[in-house]
C-alpha cells in the first residue's frame, strides 16, 4: 500500500540544521572507515560518536568570523569533541563533505518524490477505470475531432507519468555518487579505500571521478528530471484549464462550501489550481536553466555553483512535492461532467463523424477527393450555419445515390469508435 508522506519530511531535508546534520553524518562516516582501516582506534571512534554535535547558532556565530559555514561547522564539532578532533576531518576539502552530503539530500528528496509519483499514478488508474466508457470528444488544434472516452484521456496521462517517473529513476541514481577524494581528486592525503568505505556506509556509489567536485552535470540531469516532471503536471493542468472554460464545462475543479472564486463576480468557479501548476511549472523549468549554466566550473572547481543550488535544489524539490500533491487532490475531487461531455460530440448534428461517411462513400466506389468534398460542404455547412450534419447528408442528393438511410445511420454509431478501447487499456493493466 503506498502512504504519502508528510510535507514536512521534504521541508525538513533541505533545512539548516539538517544540512549540517548531512555534514556531521559525512564525518562520522569517514571516520569510521579510518577505523575499519585501523587509522582510528575503537575507543577514539566511540568518543567521536559520542560527543560528536553542532549548534547552528553557534556554526552562525562562527561564519560570521571565519566567513567559511563548512570550516564554521568543523570547529563547533571540535568544540564538542575535543582532543580527538584531529582525527574529523582528516585528508579531506570541503566538497568532500558538501557534494557528498548534497548526495544524500537529493536520495531523500528523490524517494518523497518517487512516492508522489506513485500516488498520483494510482489515483489516475482509478479514474481511467471509472471513466473507461465515458463519452468525450478529443481535439486536435483546439478544434473537436472525433469521439473518445474520458478514460482514455486519462491513459494518456499515466503513460506521460510512467516514463517521467523512469526518467527521474535514472537521474537519482547517477545522483546518488558520493567523493572522499580530497583537493583536486588526487587522493594526495586519503586512500581511496577511505572513499569506498565512507560511500558504502551512506549507501552512495563512489564516483569514477571528481575533480574535487562531482561534476555537475549529475545534478544538471536530477533537476531536468525535476523540470519534466513539472512539464507533465503542467500538460494535465492545461488540460483540464481548457475543459474547465464556461463554453466547454467537462469537467470542474472541486469547489467547497463557502468557497469564493471572485471579489467582483459571485457567479466564478475558476481553475485556480491548475493556473497555480501551470505557473509553479515555469519556475522549475528556469531552474533546470540555472542548473546546466553550473555544468562549467573554472577548472577543477570553482564555487559560482554553490550558492544557485542553495536555491534551486530545495525549491525545486519542495515544490515537485507541492505539486503533485495538489495535483492528486485536484484529480481525486474533479467534478465530471458526463452529460456535457457527450452533448459536446453532438454539436452541428455530429459533424464529428465525418471521417466515416467518407469512409463508407469510398466503399461505394467515389474517389476519396470526391468524397471528402461532398462531406465537407456538407459539415461546413452544419458548422457555419449552426445546423446539422447529418440532416445536410440526409437531404443532399449526391450523398442519397451512394447511401440509403440505414447506412448513412451505420456512420454515427458512436461504438465503432470506442471498439478497440480495451486494447489501450491491456497495456496499462486496467
């Protein structure tokens, strides 16, 4: 059964004490494979675990000094453990613990999001299923096109979320590469074994190579996978935007009691939930931007890309979270509007079903150019004269010599049209 979790959880893995609860965890970690190594004694770790803390008014205190938060960090661990303080610490740099721990948050933040996934595509499974047989007209251009279900509208969805949640996969994976390589990724001052202890105690992949950062393309393809994500909320919020508008009014957006969608027009119920993703899309797409412009440090590293991921990475993630959150509430209580629905694929006496009358005038023996023409004036007619298809047909003589009254009816059976339905839904085991 999947359980969603707690917003706060997300909050909490990208906030300041928790980043230097990540630093703190890095540490220990390397300090325990110096021990594996018999670099540290059992006894000296033991203290070290012991007495191993930080303050964040204190690390602030100190970066106030020092102007440096991870050397800020390390002296109020010192502070705390005292004389086998020399042993934190030991052959590293800084981004050794920085990335190694930005490694670790993005892991966190990558299950909460995979978790959302998840919820969002079962809560589409069971409304594709509801709406299976639920007549809607599809559109292409803006412009209606030909019958189709609801339920298969919502296939679509699943598919785009299935291949988005798999692109996300892939990117947590490279994400999840940790480095205790020290200056330049030269080992100078640690062995490699440190490395490859440390990252198998966090449950990181050692990278095949660092440069004193990892590079940043890792964390260019995680927040792009973020971006596509929000690219697939967003594509569900257009939709159901468009189907919400008054000379449309398919479906609606919940609305609760005393609810109010204007100061001036008590008469509105608006999309406001997905004009919020549409709009919340367009910010995580910038910091996929933000995030390939960090790609190209100055040689082995520089730290322009330091303080842009103290902004793109907690937001991004934080508000993936928000996202498909709201999105799953909003498909959870959307109002259907079955009859409006079907009476949109009805509109001009059925234009919608031309395609079969050319069709079936084709099987009569006419060019498919002269049959398309007669049908077409025939729906334009309908079309700009708000009139009926199907009437114009019944009275055009043209038509009446290839079609009697039983056939031209076969053209706008609407079940021809949902025929092959089951087969979209076997491939999503619906």
């Amino acid at each position: 059964m999947i359980e969603r979790y707690s917003r706060e959880k997300m909050k909490n893995i990208w906030e300041l004490e928790s980043k230097f609860k990540y630093y703190l965890e890095v540490e220990l970690a390397v300090c325990k494979a110096y021990n594996k190594t018999g670099k540290i004694t059992d006894s000296v770790l033991e203290e070290i675990l012991k007495k191993a803390a930080f303050s964040v008014e204190r690390i602030d205190e100190l970066e106030r000094e020092v102007h440096h938060d991870l050397i800020a960090f390390l002296t109020n661990v010192n502070e705390n453990v005292g004389e086998n303080s020399r042993f934190i610490h030991m052959g590293l740099t800084s981004s050794d613990v920085i990335d190694t721990a930005l490694a670790m948050q993005m892991r966190d933040a990558g299950e909460i999001i995979l978790n959302d996934i998840d919820i969002l595509i079962k809560t589409f499974r069971k409304k594709a299923k509801e709406h299976k047989n639920t007549i809607c007209i599809g559109r292409s251009h803006g412009v209606h096109a030909e019958p189709m279900t609801f339920g298969i509208k919502i296939c679509g969805w699943i598919d785009v979320f299935e291949r988005v949640k798999r692109g996300f996969e892939n990117a947590l994976l490279e994400a999840e590469t940790g480095q205790i390589s020290g200056p330049v990724g030269t080992y100078s001052n640690i062995d490699p074994e440190i490395e490859k202890l440390t990252c198998e105690f966090l449950k990181l992949r050692p990278a095949k190579f660092s440069t004193q950062v990892i590079a940043r393309d890792i964390h260019a393809r995680y927040i792009q996978a973020l971006a596509l994500i929000a690219c697939a909320v967003e594509q569900v919020a257009t939709e159901l935007r468009h189907l919400q508008r008054t000379e449309v009014l398919e479906v609606e957006e919940g609305f609760s009691k005393g609810q109010k969608g204007s100061s001036a027009m008590p008469h509105k119920k608006n999309p406001i939930s997905g004009e919020n993703l549409c709009g919340l899309a367009r910010v995580i797409r910038s910091n996929s931007i933000a995030a390939m412009e960090n790609i190209a440090l100055w040689h082995e590293r520089d730290i322009s890309h330091s303080s842009v991921e103290r902004i793109i990475f907690p937001d991004s993630c934080t508000l993936i979270d928000y996202m498909l959150d709201r999105l799953n509430t909003t498909i959870e209580n959307l109002v259907v509007h079955k009859g409006n629905m079907l009476k949109n694929t009805e509109l001009f006496g059925g234009i919608v079903y031309s395609q079969k009358v050319l069709l079936k005038l084709c099987s009569k023996g006419l060019l498919r150019e002269d049959a398309y023409k007669i049908v077409q004036r025939n729906a334009l007619d309908a079309f700009e004269n708000n009139g009926s298809f199907k009437h114009n047909l019944e009275s055009d003589k043209e038509v009446n010599k290839y079609l009697n009254g039983t056939e031209l009816d076969e053209c706008f059976r609407i079940d021809d049209y949902l025929k092959n339905i089951n087969t979209v839904y076997e491939r999503f085991d619906i």
